[in-house]
C-alpha cells in the first residue's frame, strides 16, 4: 500500500559542490474511475487515501447524491495505474452515461466527462445559511492546516485541503488541488459519525479555481479560505452558490470576494 512517498536519487548541487543524495518525492500515478463498470475518468493523483478520493469525487461531481447510493467494490493496482470500481444506482448510472466518458485529467482537472462548453459550467448549488467566523479563526485554521502537511513536509510538491471546525481539523493532501478537496469531503462523509460540512469552512493552500467551488458548494460547505489567488469565475460561482469566498488569506490578511456576512473583521 502506497504513503503517497517515493525515495529518488538526485544530484545535489549548493556552495560549489555537487553529491547524490536520496530525496523523498511525491508519487502521481492514474487512478480511473469507474461506475457499473463505466470509465468515466482517469485522474492524475497521489495513490493515497483512495477510498476517500473515489466517494469524495462521486459526490462533488454529482454522480451521486449519499454516500448510501455509492459503494467502491474493487480496487485494482497495475504497472499501468489505479482502477476504482464503484457500484451506483441504475438512475445515476443512466444520467452518467449520458455524459462523454474517459477524459484524462491532468493533476487534479475536474472537468472530466464534459463535451460541450455548456456542460463544462454547471450551474452552482445554492449552499443556504451557515456559521459565521471572525478572521482570527480564518487565520487560525489555515496556520493549522500549514503544520498539518506531512506529504508535503517531506516532498514539497503537494496541496492539501483542511475542513476547520473550531480547534478539529480534518486534512487531506494530493499532488491535484482538486483531488484534495475530493479526498476530504470524502473523508468527511465516510467519518463516524459524519462530519457536518455546515459547521466549519474548507482552508486550501492553493488558489481558488471555479472547480474548488464548484465541489465546496456540491458538498454542502459555505465558505472557502484559500491562501493563494482566486478567480473570476469562482468569485461569480461562489455568488452564484451564496457561499463565501476569501482569498489571499496569510500573513494576518485576506480578500472577502463573496459571502461577506459570514465573516467578521
């Protein structure tokens, strides 16, 4: 079973002198999803924490709605990759296959299955009420999830996403920002008992792209923290979606783009 670590040999090279030197790097393998025996994607991801990846996905893409109506029944490891075999229900099953099938994703592109640039936009699910947050705490759970990197630590080559709810914080890393944020609401989901994505926010250590909303809003969270950039479209997306949106959050500040009721200076 993988750690999402491999041991590589590299040429050191600092202060005029040069020596091997082992390095711990970060694995990126594809992993293929498959439903009823449907290739849908195959995504570019760190072969760790699969069974959260594969519910995690399923539901921020919309092939399914519970984790009652998924059920991952085989996992396959070849030379060539990851295959995740997952059971759905014949309804969603039907409305997938309607969708283009076996798109690669590139480390973490969530645009798979999608034809049509009509498709390729989804409209945004409303995300309802939801706590409010003082900056302070905002700041709080991204420090938190900056010393919760172990992947990262040792390799320097991974995002994580980080679900905050007052001092827990549940975290999850890939090589894809996007493969991040579907290993944690999996993980979420698949928690004893399930963690309630309406009493916390998710903290990203990477830019806040339109998919990121897109799959913070499908899974129910109102508010993304991310340390980077955002963009236009995900600050429409996340208006669209109602929930909050902050941006450019380190170094004791941040940009409230949407949503600003939840967050109090």
């Amino acid at each position: 079973m993988s750690n999402g670590l491999r041991l590589r040999e590299a040429l050191h090279v600092a202060d005029g002198g040069a020596a091997p030197r082992e390095e711990w790097v970060i694995e990126e393998t594809p992993v293929a999803l498959l439903y009823n025996g449907l290739s849908f994607a195959v995504m570019m991801a760190t072969p760790a924490d699969l069974e959260d990846f594969a519910l995690g996905f399923a539901l921020c893409e919309g092939i399914v709605e519970t984790p009652a109506e998924f059920a991952l029944v085989d996992l396959v490891r070849s030379e060539r990759g990851i295959a995740l075999h997952a059971a759905i229900p014949q309804a969603r099953f039907d409305a997938l296959d309607a969708r283009q099938r076996g798109l690669e994703g590139r480390s973490g592109c969530g645009l798979c299955g999608i034809a049509s640039l009509d498709a390729a936009l989804r409209p945004a699910r409303p995300v309802g009420a939801g706590p409010r947050f003082d900056a302070a705490a905002i700041h709080a759970g991204l420090a938190a999830l900056s010393a919760q990197q172990p992947l990262n630590a040792r390799s320097g080559g991974v995002h994580a996403a980080g679900f905050v709810d007052g001092d827990a914080l549940l975290v999850r890393e890939d090589v894809g920002r996007h493969n991040a944020v579907d290993k944690l609401v999996g993980a979420m989901r698949r928690a004893a008992p399930a963690i309630d994505p309406s009493n916390g926010f998710l903290a990203i250590t990477s830019r806040a792209s339109y998919e990121i909303v897109h799959k913070a809003a499908n899974a129910g969270i109102r508010i993304v923290a991310a340390m980077s950039a955002p963009t236009d479209l995900a600050i429409r997306h996340a208006e669209s979606a109602e929930l909050t949106l902050i941006a450019f959050a380190r170094d004791g500040r941040m940009n409230v783009y949407s949503g600003r009721e939840r967050i109090a200076p």
